[in-house]
C-alpha cells in the first residue's frame, strides 16, 4: 500500500517548569540575617514540596562591593553550585545617588561577571530592601554624599525601587521587589514592619520579604502556604494575598520571567516523512543554548533541534518538544491525527470493475458523487492534502454535484462514512 499522510486534527498544550531542587547563595547584611531570612524561604519551600539548599553571607553593614573582595562570600560564589545567588546591597546606599553609580551599580556587575565565571548557569536576584520608617536624608559617615530629604517612607522606598529595579533591567536579572510589597501593606492598614530602630524589620517584615523571594525563586504564587513562622495564620494569609498580587500583578517590572525559555516548532510534511522545525527561544535575558528533546509519539525520539522522522503507520500522535535551559524547560505538545490514504492493489484491479462514486477525475468545474441509491445519506468530508477541510456534506441525490471553480488546482482526498471506504483521491484542474 502507498501511503500520504496528513494532518487532520491539531491541539497545543504548553507548560514550563523548574526544578523542585535548588541551591541559593544569599548575600547581604543584617536585613538578610533579621529572623533568619533563608531559613523562613527554606521553610516556605519545604511546606510547598520543595527542596531549598541554601548557604548565606550576611556581615553587617555590607556592600555589594564589600562581598566582590571578601575572601568568605568568593569562596562561596566560587563554588559553582549555586542555581541564584540572592544580592541586598547596604540599605541607604541606593538612595544615595554618589553611591549608587560609582559603587552599587559597577559591583553589582562585577558580582554577575564573577558568578557567571564560576557557573554559566547561574541567575542573580536583586533584594529590593524597603526604605526607613519615617523617611528622613541618608548621608555616608563622614555626611560628604547625601540623599534627597525624604519626607516618609514612601518617599524613600519610591528611590529605592528605582535604583533597584533599574540595575535590574540593565543587568538582565530578576528583582525581588520586598521593598514594594511592604509599601503596599503599609499603605493599606497601620501593622508596623520595622523594629524600633524604625530601620531593620520585625518577623512579618522578614516574612513578607521571605514570600516575595519564595515566589521569584520558584516561580511561582505563595498563597495557601502554610508555614506561618509563628506569624497568625490570618494574617500569614493577608501577608500571602499582598505579596501574590504585588509579584505577580506586575511580574514584567520584576523581571520574572526573564531567563525562561520558550518552547515551539513548526513542521512540514512530504510523504510519509515530517521534518520538524523548533521555533524555540530564550527569553528576553536569557543566555546560552537551548536543548532539545523530541517525543514523536510513536517510541522513537531526537535531541536535534530540527529533527526529521518518518512514520511506520497512519494514527494518532502527541510529539512533544522540551526545550532546556540550564535549571528552566518549557514543553510543547501537539497532537497529531495521521491518516494513510492510498488504494490497496487489490483494490485497484477491482475498481475497473465498479463505478466509481466520485467523477469525472480529474474534475474541472464540478463533481459528481454517488453511484445509485444504495449511497444515498451517506456522508462525506473533501479534504485538501494538508488536511484542511474543504467541504462537508452528505450524498442527497444520485448523483450530488460539488462545485469546485473556487478550489486552487491540485490533490485532494474524499472520505466516505456509513460505511467508510478507503480515501479516493481527486486530482482538480
């Protein structure tokens, strides 16, 4: 038997993943050591079902530049494992505009350069710290470079956001926006974040900060978890509700999806062979290759990135497409419904024998189908050779007549039901 196959039927269904086991490097100062940061994101991915393996350097009153030349947090960096390394500059820092271009801005990229050396694979997470209770001018000791005088917290934080989300974007990183979801919690009710010292935070400020690092790491909402960290599990509730809406609401400001790939592919077909075409691509931010892996749907599989495969069999078929990013995939899966059409030999010494049913072939203007009135009801579907459905009928009169003056000339397949018939090709002219 010769065989053409076509495609009739096509369903996608995409879905992208991480890992369920990740390293983090966090490297701050005493805002990431309040109440033990890593270990309250730790505790929220072990009650989502996953596993955080962390290590921390947290000096107080670090700099970004400070840990690019401290023999302890390059050792760390430079052990190459780490899937994010989670960076907090000193809290006044940004807001200072001498210290943001000439120290947090070049450290940071330095920091990038030097975990990327030891890890091509790693992604840097910005943590945007929120601003001081009251406001007020942030100077350096000797009060040479100085802040604007912010008149309130959310003059502050506003600077803050800016200088965070900026180098953010520059660097092609993600940003772990805490800063604008304690802005948005205290906008909204009178809880009190910060300690007395109106500066570091309390256990709902470290655990607000805990659920926007929790979503940027694993991608995904914090709602409905339940490590409460001695917090209510009401207001744990409301600090989850804030932290979703502030993360995901505006998930393009913070970068979140920067270093994912995008999974895709388009194919051809010429007899019973498809050549497949990945259209798959990173992410704005995203660097290095992607990786392939193809699943035809009938047993066999490719690591190509443009495979062709030939089919042994008409059927149904899923080929599915993971394309791999170092800690990201992203699936695409279509289902493919493959018919063989032909005229067995057999058939074909006999058919002289019998009236065809469709005629004239090839047609010019019109087709007639239908031999007498045993075919009568009978339904029908035309169908072009890439299996676009042409016309959709049933046999109501011997013969009906089917207008062809608007179909492009070419091959096409007429199927019969009730009962079915092997497909008969048309050829119209």
């Amino acid at each position: 038997m010769r065989f053409i196959f076509i495609v009739l039927f096509l369903f996608i269904f995409k879905r992208s993943s991480a890992q369920d086991t990740l390293s983090v490097l966090f490297l701050g100062n005493s805002y990431t050591a309040a109440n033990n940061l890593p270990q309250l994101v730790q505790g929220l991915s072990t009650s989502a079902g996953k596993t955080l393996i962390y290590d921390a350097s947290m000096p107080g009153g670090f700099t970004i530049s400070g840990h690019v030349s401290d023999p302890t947090a390059l050792a760390k960096i430079n052990q190459g494992t780490w899937d994010y390394i989670v960076v907090q500059e000193q809290s006044q820092l940004p807001t200072i505009d001498y210290y943001r271009y000439n120290d947090m801005y070049p450290a940071l990229a330095q920091l990038k350069a030097i975990a990327e050396q030891a890890n091509p694979c790693v992604r840097l997470i910005t943590y945007m710290t929120w601003g001081r209770r009251f406001g007020g001018q942030q100077c350096d000791p000797s009060n040479t470079h100085c802040s604007a005088v912010f008149v309130d917290f959310n003059h502050m934080q506003d600077t803050l956001t800016s200088a965070y989300t900026a180098i953010s974007d520059s660097l092609n990183m993600q940003c772990a926006p805490v800063g604008v979801v304690w802005q948005n919690v205290l906008n909204d009710t009178n809880l009190v974040l910060h300690t007395s010292d109106n500066s570091h935070p309390n256990l709902d400020g470290s655990y607000l900060a805990a659920l926007s690092m929790f979503s940027c790491i694993w991608k995904q909402p914090s709602l409905g978890n339940n490590f409460y960290a001695g917090i209510t599990p009401n207001r744990a509730l409301y600090f989850q509700q804030q932290s979703d809406q502030t993360v995901w609401g505006r998930a393009a400001d913070w970068n979140l999806s920067i270093n994912e790939p995008l999974a895709g592919f388009s194919y051809t077909q010429v007899g019973n062979t498809v050549g497949f075409n990945s259209s798959s691509r990173l992410g704005a931010g995203g660097r290095g290759n992607l990786d392939h892996r193809w699943d035809f749907g009938d047993g066999q599989s490719s690591a190509l990135s443009d495979p062709s495969h030939t089919y042994s069999a008409p059927g149904s078929y899923t080929v599915r497409l993971i394309a791999t990013n170092c800690i990201f995939s992203d699936t695409t899966t279509e289902t493919l419904q493959i018919m063989a059409t032909g005229i067995d030999r057999e058939l074909a010494v006999e058919a002289p024998l019998k009236a065809p049913i469709a005629y004239p072939n090839p047609v010019v203007h019109e087709l007639k189908i239908g031999r007498d009135e045993r075919d009568l009801g009978r339904q029908y579907n035309i169908y072009s050779v890439l299996g676009q459905l042409v016309v959709r009928g049933s046999i109501h009169s011997i013969p009906t007549e089917v207008d062809t003056r608007q179909w492009p000339a070419g091959l096409y397949l007429l199927m019969l039901e009730s009962p079915s018939e092997s497909p008969i090709k048309i050829v119209n002219r």
